[in-house]
C-alpha cells in the first residue's frame, strides 16, 4: 500500500513515521536503519561536537541513501546542554553544517527555536518543531513551523506538567493548526499508527518503540530489563503519568509493543503490514492512503 501524508510528501520517505531524537542513542547505525526501514531517520546533533557531528552526517550518508533530518534541542539562555552553555550563534553552527551536508529537514524541540526556522526556511528547508502544549504548537505555527511534534503525556522524556494525553493532544491541536501534525506518546504499533491518522496526525513519530530493534546502541543488559516492563504496575505508571514521581529515563508504554529484540526492518515492516491489514479489513479497497487535503 502506498501512503501519502503532507508529512512524507515533505519527507520524501516510503511511509509518515518519524524517527524520535535520542539524547545519546541517537547515531548513525540507529538513525539509517530507520531511514532504510523507509521512515524518516534522525541524527541528534547535540550528541556531538561540531567536528564531529560533520563526520557523522558523512557517515550517514554511507549507510543510507535515503532522508534524513537533524535534531536539535534548543534550552532556554543559561541552560547547560550536553555541549556546554549554547548562545544561538552556536546552535546555528550545527544549522550551516547540516545544510552544507545536504539536510533540508530540521527537527527542534524544548524551547524556543524561531532563529533556527528563519536560517532554515532562508535555505528554501523545512523546519519541524516538538513541543507538548497545543497552545505551544500554536505559537510555533505562528512563529512559521511546517510541521509540530505534539507529544503526549504518554511519552518519555520530560514532562509539562499541563501536558495532556496524545489523544487529547491531537485532536484538539487539529482544531487549531493548519500546519500537519506528527503525533508521539506511546506510539509502537498499527493500532497506534492508525489510531494517529484518524485523530488527525499525518505522522507519528517512534521513539521508546524503537529501543528493542537490534541497532539501536543501548545495551544487551538494558534491552533485556526493557522486555521486562509492566506498564500496569503502580511505580511505572506513577514514572511515566505523576508529574511529581516522573522519571525522565523510563520508556513509554510502546515499550510492550517489542517482545524480543529483532531488526529495524522487520519492525517497521510488521507495523505498516499490520496498519494496511486493518485499514483493509475495515472495507478500504484502494491501494492508496492518502490524507493529504484536495
């Protein structure tokens, strides 16, 4: 089944799933898995120093012939990052080399990143910003956005504390943009997938999903403790849904969605298998899904 959204149309990738950014784990050897897969691989820049982080987008660009964006994650003035305290000047820096490397898709999230989606859009690029608030989303679109990541609640990583479910999230934030979304927060599976479309996404994006595939870097040890998790007992979900009890380190419940460590490939195969089953056992006969507007 061939599936069509604003968001692959931008991406130019087989299917709208949308690889998380990884605070450490986001590499090469994980990110073009992905874009192989036929997503939309993502290369965390602030993983690297700039020397470096020029060497890895070659690197990619080895392993895959297929898109992929950078992430940036912008913090407030005066907030450490994993490279130091950043001025915009300097995160600028990692914007000229993707765009000297090709990049057309720019990912940015935590704060503030219009400086950015100026450069960017200057280059004739897109610029996609993750924020958890509909409002946020709102003053992203505004601030000229082409697409916003909306995560919910469910998701892992930090937290809003007026965060809202993914599908409280979605389908209220349809309402308000004019702009594609791409929902995230719990997403690992067809049900998900679908269930993101319907509420009015025309991505979603993987994260916690992807940590059981075979090449994302995490450790054997990890993985096998990840396999593990019951997102029904009390201390997860008070880690994943408490604000006051969140642990920043906890995989969302798409965690359940891998039950053994398999590749990439067959992960997201299965999915979009799946996602065209359903899709075709609810009396769909083209061989075309397309939610892009006439």
């Amino acid at each position: 089944m061939i599936w069509k959204t604003r968001i692959n149309q931008m991406t130019k990738t087989k299917y709208p799933l949308i690889m998380g950014a990884f605070a450490g784990l986001g590499i090469a050897k994980f990110a073009a898995a992905f874009s192989n897969s036929g997503g939309f691989g993502i290369i965390t820049a602030l993983n690297y120093k700039l020397k470096a982080f020029k060497n890895i987008l070659q690197r990619m660009q080895s392993m895959t012939d297929k898109p992929f964006g950078i992430n940036i994650s912008v913090r407030p003035p005066g907030i450490k990052t994993s490279q130091g305290i950043l001025t915009e000047d300097d995160y600028l820096k990692y914007v000229e080399i993707g765009l000297d490397e090709g990049i057309n898709i720019f990912t940015t999230s935590a704060y503030q990143a219009t400086f950015i989606g100026k450069r960017v859009h200057e280059a004739g690029c897109y610029w996609f910003h993750k924020c958890a608030l509909p409002k946020h989303a709102l003053s992203a679109e505004k601030a000229g956005a082409d697409a916003i990541t909306l995560v919910g609640l469910e998701g892992a990583g930090a937290k809003h504390p007026l965060q809202n479910t993914t599908l409280v999230n979605i389908t209220s934030a349809k309402k308000m943009l004019k702009v594609p979304l791409i929902a995230a927060g719990g997403i690992g599976d067809a049900y998900g997938l679908i269930g993101a479309l319907a509420m009015g996404a025309e991505a979603v994006c993987l994260g916690t999903a992807l940590l059981l595939t075979k090449e994302c870097p995490a450790s054997e040890e990890l993985k096998k403790r990840w396999i593990k998790t019951n997102i029904f007992e009390e201390t997860y979900h008070k880690k994943i849904y408490d604000f006051n009890s969140r642990d920043i380190k906890t995989p969302s419940p798409a965690i359940v969605n891998i039950k053994k460590i398999i590749p990439m490939k067959t992960f997201i195969e299965g999915i979009m298998e799946n996602a065209e089953r359903i899709v075709k056992s609810w009396g769909f006969t083209s061989e075309e899904f397309n939610t892009i507007p006439y």
